[in-house]
C-alpha cells in the first residue's frame, strides 16, 4: 500500500520505528495533493518547502533519539480557520486575504508540539457559515466521491482532503454540523467534541456557544489519536473544560456495544430524508442490535424546533463576532483615500470584503438582537436550548448513546442548493441539536445510499464528556461494516 | 437663567454616573501591562488589539477590586452573574463591542453616605459593574480636537481592555439648591472610598476617574420628573460641581422659555465653565447586549466575598468621624477641610508630629490661601506634611514666630529646600541675641521718646506701639514677647 494510503496510526508507527522518515511521508502527500489538487481543491494554501522543514524537524528529532508521539511526522491538513504563524489565515473570506497571524492557535499549537507535519490551510465557507464550502471566497471544494458534488461544510476542505487520501488527518470545527456533514457526505469519520473540549482559542469565531474544533480521519482510531493530539484544558480560554480528555484512544481500540443501551431519536426521519440515507440508517441501527446492543426508540420532541433557534444564536453571536473585521488594524481596506470617516471606510470594506452568507447572518444576527426584538427571538431561542439540553439529559437518563443519520441526504450537486439558503440550512438538522446543547458526536461511515451510490454517515451522540462513547460505539460499527465491505467504504469511491 | 431664579422654579433631580480605572498589574481580559503613559500601542496583545481568534479570559484581581468596592459601598454581591457584549462600531474600539455588565451587575443595591452642609445625605446606589476600557483616540487638526473636522485621527490601544469599573447612583431628588454641592461631595467621597481600598488611583486629570452627571429639572411641586441631559467630560471635583450649576441654568432657561429639553449627552467646558450638545439618544445606538458567550459566568464564593467584606479598611467617613474626635474640631470645620482634601494632608502632618490645631490651622490657612491663587489641588503644592509638621515644631520652639514661619512656607513652596534650609539661606531665625535686641530697642526708644514718656506715665497699653517699632526694626525678626519685656524692665514700669 502506498504511503498515502496508509493510516495515521500506522505512518506515525512506522516514522517511530524508522522504516520511513517523515520526509518521505510529507513528499508522498505532497506529490498526491500536485497530482488531485486541481480537481479537488481541497486547500487554500499549501507549503512544500515549510511542509519538508517541518518534516525534517520531526527526522532530526527522531535520529537525537527522542521518544515521539503516536502522531510524529504524520500530516495533517489544517481547516483555514485556525491561525498559524507561518502560514496565511483567511477563513475563506475575502476580509482577510493574505492576513498572517502573528500568533497560533492553542490547536495549532498543539498539532505541532505532537509532531504532526502541517501539509497547508484547508478551504471553508467563508468563516465557517454553510453546508457546502460553496460559500467560499476562493472557490468551492469538490467532493472526491463525485466532482460535480459538495465534500459538505464547512469543513469541506478538511472532508474532501482526507477523502481524497491528500492527508490522513484534518482538523475541523463544528458549529452546527460542520465536521459530522463533511465526513458523513465524503465517507470519512469526523467527531464534534464536548464544547470546551478543545480549545478556540486562534479558532475564527463564528458563534462562539457553538464552535468547537474536532478531527477528520478516515478511521475511528486515527480520529481518536488527532483528538487526543489536540483537546484538552487550555487556559487561554474561558471556556475551555478543565477535566481531562476522555480516553478516546482507548475506546477507538475497543469498539464494542455489547449491552449497550442505543436510543433511535424519533424525530429524525420520515419527510425530506432521502430513502438511500435511510435505509442505510435502519440497517446500522440492526448491525448494533446484532452486536448486542439494547435499541429503543427514544423522543427528544424539543428537536424540531432546534434549528430556528440555532439560526438565530449562531447568527446574533456572529454579527458581534465578526465586528472586529473593520479594515482598522488588519485584513481587506477598500475606501481610505484620505476623504472619507472611518465609518465609512468600515462600510465600504466589510461590503466588499464579506460574501452575501456572511452578509446575510450578519443582518439577522443584528436584527435578532435589536432592542424590542431580543425577548422574541435570541431569548426565545435560548429557552428552546435549555430544553433541548434537557431533551438531552432525560434521553441520557434512558440510553447510552443516541443515533441518526448524520445527514438527510447525501452530497448535493454543486449550486443545487446555492440561491436557497433554506435547503441549504436543512442539511444540518441532525446535527444542530448537539452542537445547541455541546454535548459530544461523531460522524462514521454506515453505506452508500442505493439511488446516488453515495457515502451516508452515521452520527452517535453521547452525554457531556462521553467522548469516548462516541468512539467506542463507531469503532464497532466500523469494524463490523469493514468486514462486510472487505475494506473501508472510502476504498469504494472512484479512483481520481 | 440665574442659580437662584432657577431654583425658586424648579427642583433638580440628579444622577451620577462614575468611572473608575482599577490599578490592576494587567488589563481585565489579557496578561498586557496597565502602566499609564507608556509609548502608544506597546501595551497591546492579540486579545487587547482583537486580533481573529483572540479570547478573553477575565482578571481575578479586578473582579475582586470590584465585589471590595461593592461591599464599600453596601450593595449586595450577586451570587451568579455574566458579562455581556455592548455592541457598537468605533475605531478606538477593538473588538467593536464592549466587554461588560448589562442587567446582571457584580453589585447593586448600595448607598454611600456623604456629609453636605452638615447634614448627612444618603446617595443610593443603582449597581457597580466591571467593564473593560477603550482605546484612547486622537484627532488631528481641525479647530476643535474632536473628530469632526480633524485631518486624521489616531488610536493608541494600551488603554484598551483596563479594567473599569461603573458605578451608578439611583436618581438623587431632595438635594434643591444644594445639588452641586451633593454631586461634588458624592464624587470627593466615592474618590475616597477607591483610595481607603486601594483600587486605583483616581486621577481625575488622568482620566483614571471620569464622572458623567445626569441633571434633569421639574417644576416646583411636580410629581414627574423632567428629562435628563448627561453631561461627560467633567474631569475634576469642581468641574462637577460647576457642570451641575451650568446645567441647572440652562434647563430652567429652556423650561422658563416654554422650550422642550432634549435628552442628548453634553460636554462640560472647563474654560467656560458650561456644556454644549453631543450626540443626542434619538440618534443613539442600540447596542444590542447579550451575555458575552467567551467567559463563563461569575459565581463569587459566599464565604469568600465575607472574608473581603471583614478585611475592608476603614472607611472614609467613620474615620473622618474618628479624627474629628481626635482633633476636637467642628463638623463644619471637618466639612472644609473634607471639601478641598485637606484631611489626609493634617493627619500625616499630625502623624509627624505637629499639634492638629497648628496642622489644621496652616493646611486651612496660608497653604488654603496659596492653593487658591495657583489653582491648583491643596495636596498638590510643592510642600509636604512632614515640612509643615518640622515649621510647627520651629515656631513650638520659639525659632520662629508665625510672621517667619510663613516666610519659611513661601521658601519652601518656591523650591529653596527644606525649612532649616529657607531659615538658613533666607537668615529667618528669631532675633533672641540679648545684646541685638537690647540695642534695637535702644535706638527705638530714643526715636519714639514721646510714646516711652507715656509708657512710663502708666500707660502701659503704649508699650504695643514701641514693641511693633522693635519688629520692623528687625525686619519681623525679633520675639515679640521678649522685646515686650525688654521694653518694660527698661522702661521701669511693671504690669
């Protein structure tokens, strides 16, 4: 097997036992992102000179006899929304063209300190706010199973990179969906930690209740190895949890559902799911009865009403976040000739430099949380987060995990979905719920739906630190389901 | 309208509005220094400048400085509260909100006693909320240094993310005619209280304290109160005095006329000693608060906040309460002293030494006097209380009288060094060489022999006449009481 195709876990082991240097490994990713890059478009910026340096540092670590990492010289591609120091940061909006951060984020921070080799920045919706990296400045990403197809967002760089075997990892961030859809809609595993478990600090806030950095990998374990890599208590901020990782690496090993309690959320299915999604859902749910899972179907009722209040949260927290891009200190200004207030060079560069998505949440944010409005809509939307954590705690009470599909539907076409922003925002109605109440899920293959021979996800949701839950529930699946395949369902998509 | 007329017509109802910068060693949401007056923007981080991805994590010392200035000030500490986001676009502004306290203040419900006219007036506290400062910005060019009309403008950051606190005052009716005098009392204590806590240094020329007054004026025997104007930019004690009087002026001069007062803010002119129109609230912002969702919500420990409540100092009025005992003075005395901040000023001088009714009277009077005519804060004059206190002594010991003593103070305020020093250099001491005075007293009887002849005649109040020739004679030299001897025994007369 080609080093690109092989596993984190393994490449970090064989760069360990010196059988391949770092080096080798970073030039074969570099060689396969040369050769699918200009199909998949996975990246907004890649390195190979910074990528060797960073290679050959881990070599050289290695030949000083230092004990490195699980992840040592494994690449990794890096969701542009992170900041980095040597590599520009855009969030793929035009407002922060070519801006340089002079600082790294707390994960940034941390991919590094473990050795993982930062191949380059990966493609968005412009600061994470869609379903389908369309949203982006530079372009959209396109889905390795199907170009003409969405890899999912926000994260669709992230998605598209490790489906398209460009990286073995990525990082992501979720805030209402944006790792489980992209992984669900490429055939690839992503994992929403429990919110503040890791860290947003360098994270380009799109809502700050909501985001939360999590792994792309194309197995349970890898996923679990670039968890453990980079989570945990930061000081930096505030609302970080400061308890320790659950031991998810350890789970991943150990996939295993006997007497588990699994809960079928009830509200999730039916109208507007595609039958191929489903039918791969209902098998999954059978697969781990088969394993000795206990399944019952569980009603969460508040659910339904999750992605309203989600689109008014994430929007209101957003119009403050992105406040902060006003052409004063850095990024995109358009209008300073000497004539003009800075006011209205304020306007005039967030009008170019924002796309209509980041436009469009503004507005609502800002008008969710005007005076007269606020108990109507971003206090009304709270209360229906309290209940859906709530929801949460009861279905809890009954099962160990919850499941549905990840997605209602498999990857859409590109622009399909780009001048409705309604069915595009159903694409994470799944997901939402989780993110609303910051409890932990994951995304893992379960199939291709029978219509459009696409990837369909399924998403296991866990309590509040149940992390390893997610983990060691999709670990069994995903052996299960590998066994039935004959190998990953990744190795099923169309060579590039 | 004049003072008096105004307040014949209508009643003032005032309100206060008081910043107050903490003297923490870092700013309230990054680890960037607090240093005043460094070089601009060398005191920033990627917080403070709101750089993408920047969080904020709150100070532990400022949110303690604030629950120690709530408990001061007698309000109730909340036992779970959150920052929120105050929402509006400047370019001193970083983040282009606001990092502070909406309707879930640190503290609310307080009041702060202050004395007035030798009455006690009670000011009531809405809430005292942590918040975090702005960027400090500067126009350039144009006539008025304010933004309209400057060339460019230019912001400096150090100032942006120190810790603020707000202290607001619930409306304050009943003050009439001394409302000026009420705000200033309430702004002099309230700097008092930050200074017995030792939570900033409360410069108001610095900007480390600012004071926004709210005036709002009603007919005489109204029930409903008129609308308010607030009025910043008053950057010292006498400044709120005087910002309150202008603005009672102008209203009962609007409201006289049948005219409607506009609820705007205002700013106060030190030169001119009125106000003029700022940007009115009809055309203000909604700054659309939400509970800041980087920081956690913050849950004061109950036997925590105890343990700061027992530790408190001793407040300023009970010990203005206990000093007044001390130096046996008069309240209307202790209100005088309070009302140019001489008290601190007498207790060191105390504290050195000197008796408090010498400290008392020196402080009040001659320095009082000199303040005045420079203009400048009592406790700003070039002398400190251990040189007045070291002047009593001289004066106790018969090296000066009060006449050289100021002399001494005046070479002292002039930068001549210490008092031995101005004594020394300016050749002040008493004349009580025997043999000088006796001589000095000779050439004065025999150019005054008619008044002597009187002296000896039996009338002895005379002698005053001679002892005041004695003393011009040596230039306010000699020690009056010996010369007034001298000139008896010579004399021949006794009392």
């Amino acid at each position: 097997m080609s080093l690109v195709h092989t596993s984190a876990a393994e490449l970090g082991a064989l760069i360990a036992s010196g059988e391949v240097s770092a080096v080798e490994v970073a030039q074969a990713h570099l060689a396969r992102i040369s050769a699918v890059e200009p199909q998949v478009n996975a990246f907004l910026h890649v390195d190979a000179e910074a990528t060797l340096a960073q290679a050959r540092a881990v070599d050289a670590r290695r030949a000083a006899g230092e004990a490195l990492g699980p992840l040592a010289g494994v690449p990794i591609a890096h969701k542009d929304v992170f900041t980095t120091t040597d590599m520009p940061t855009t969030a793929g909006s035009k407002i922060l063209e070519g801006y340089r951060p002079p600082y790294d984020a707390t994960v940034t921070r941390r991919l590094r300190e473990a050795g993982l080799v930062i191949l380059g920045k990966t493609n968005l919706d412009e600061f994470a706010m869609g379903s389908s990296t369309e949203n982006s400045a530079y372009g959209p990403t396109r889905n390795p199973w199907d170009l003409t197809r969405i890899p999912g967002g926000s994260s669709g760089g992230s998605s598209a990179a490790v489906a398209a075997y460009e990286a073995p990892l990525s990082t992501g961030t979720d805030t209402g969906g944006s790792i489980r859809q992209p992984a669900a809609v490429t055939g690839i595993v992503g994992m929403k930690p429990t919110y503040g478990g890791s860290s947003r600090y360098g994270l380009i806030a799109f809502a700050s209740s909501l985001d939360t950095p999590g792994p792309f990998a194309r197995n349970v374990l890898d996923a679990a190895l670039l968890h453990e890599a980079f989570s945990g208590h930061d000081p930096m901020d505030s609302t970080s949890v400061d308890a320790p990782v659950p031991s998810v690496v350890e789970a991943a090993r150990h996939g295993d559902v006997a007497g588990l309690r699994v809960g079928v959320v009830k509200e999730f299915g039916g109208d507007g799911y595609q039958p191929g999604v489903l039918a791969r859902f209902h098998e999954s749910v059978e697969l781990l009865e088969s394993l000795g899972a206990k399944v019952v179907e569980v009603s969460c009722p508040s659910f339904s009403t999750a992605l309203p209040a989600y689109y008014l949260i994430a929007p209101s927290e957003a119009s403050s976040n992105l406040a902060r891009f006003d052409a004063m200190r850095y990024g995109l200004r358009v209008g300073d000739d000497g004539t003009r207030s800075a006011e209205e060079v304020m306007a005039l560069t967030r009008a170019a430099g924002f796309g209509p998505e980041v436009k469009r949440r503004i507005i609502l944010g800002t008008y969710a949380l005007s005076s007269g409005y606020y108990d109507a809509y971003y206090g009304q939307a709270q209360k229906v987060r309290t209940l859906i954590a709530r929801d949460f705690e009861a279905a809890f009470h009954q099962v160990d995990v919850l499941v549905s599909p990840t997605t209602p539907t498999t990857a859409f076409p590109i622009g399909e979905r780009a001048d409705d922003p309604m069915a595009m925002y159903l694409a994470d109605l799944c997901t939402i719920p989780t993110n609303l109440a910051g409890n932990a899920a994951i995304s893992v293959p379960c199939g291709l739906a029978d219509e459009d021979g696409l990837p369909v996800g399924l998403q296991i949701m866990a309590p509040v630190l149940g992390d390893d839950r997610c983990y060691r529930v999709a670990a069994a699946v995903e052996k299960a389901l590998e066994q039935r395949w004959g190998g990953s369902l990744l190795s099923k998509a169309p060579a590039l | 309208m004049p003072y008096d007329e105004a307040l014949e017509r209508f009643e003032p109802v005032l309100g206060l509005e008081t910043h107050v910068e903490l003297g923490t060693a870092s700013k309230m949401f990054c680890g960037c220094p607090t240093t005043f007056g460094a070089a601009p923007n060398t005191q920033v981080c990627p917080v403070c400048l709101a750089l993408p991805g920047a969080l904020p994590t709150a100070n532990a010392a400022a949110i303690e400085s604030t629950i120690r200035i709530g408990l001061a000030l007698n309000c109730s500490i909340a036992e779970w509260c959150r920052f929120a986001r105050k929402n509006y676009f400047y370019p001193d502004m970083p983040k282009n909100y606001q990092i502070s306290q909406y309707d879930e203040p640190l503290c609310f419900d307080g009041y702060l006693d202050v004395e007035v006219d030798g009455k006690t007036v009670r000011i009531e506290i809405e809430r005292v909320h942590l918040e975090e400062d702005t960027g400090k910005s500067t126009h350039v060019g144009g006539a008025t240094g304010r933004i309209h009309g400057a060339d460019y403008s230019i912001v400096d950051y150090n100032r942006a993310g120190i810790p603020l606190v707000e202290i607001v005052t619930k409306p304050i009716p009943g003050t009439d005619r001394l409302a000026p005098e009420v705000a200033r009392a309430y702004a002099t204590e309230l700097r008092e209280v930050m200074r017995a806590l030792g939570v900033s240094d409360v410069r108001m020329e610095e900007g480390s304290m600012r004071c926004d007054v709210n005036v709002s004026l009603m007919p005489r025997g109204a029930s409903e109160w008129g609308t308010r104007t607030e009025t910043k930019n008053v950057n010292s004690l006498r400044s709120v005095e005087r910002a309150v009087r202008s603005e009672i002026e102008r209203q009962a001069g609007i409201l006289a006329d049948g005219g409607k007062i506009i609820q705007e803010t205002r700013h106060f002119h030190e030169n001119t000693g009125t106000t003029t129109s700022g940007r009115s609230k009809e055309e203000a912002q909604d700054y659309r608060y939400f509970p800041e969702p980087d920081l956690v919500p913050i849950a004061p420990d109950t036997a925590w906040v105890a343990t700061l409540k027992a530790a408190l100092p001793e407040l300023p009025r009970l010990r203005r309460k206990r000093l007044q005992q001390e130096w046996g003075v008069s309240d209307l005395d202790m209100e005088s002293m309070h009302n140019i901040d001489a008290i601190e000023l007498v207790e060191a001088t105390v504290a050195a030494g000197a008796p408090p009714a010498d400290a008392r009277k020196w402080w009040m009077g001659e320095l009082a006097r000199r303040a005045n005519e420079a203009a400048v804060p009592l406790g700003e004059l070039r002398i400190t209380p251990d040189q007045i206190a070291r002047v009593c002594a001289m004066v106790a010991g018969g090296a000066l009288n009060d006449k050289l003593a100021r002399q001494v103070l005046e070479g002292v305020l002039n930068g001549e060094g210490s008092p031995d020093e101005v004594v020394a250099a300016r050749g002040l001491q008493i004349v009580n060489d025997e043999g000088e005075l006796s001589a000095i007293i000779d050439q004065v009887l025999a150019d005054n022999a008619a008044t002597a002849d009187k002296v000896r005649g039996g009338k002895i109040a005379a002698v005053g006449a001679l002892v005041g020739g004695v003393m011009k004679a040596s230039r306010g030299k000699a020690d009056a009481a010996r010369a007034r001897e001298l000139l008896l025994e010579k004399l021949g007369v006794s009392e």
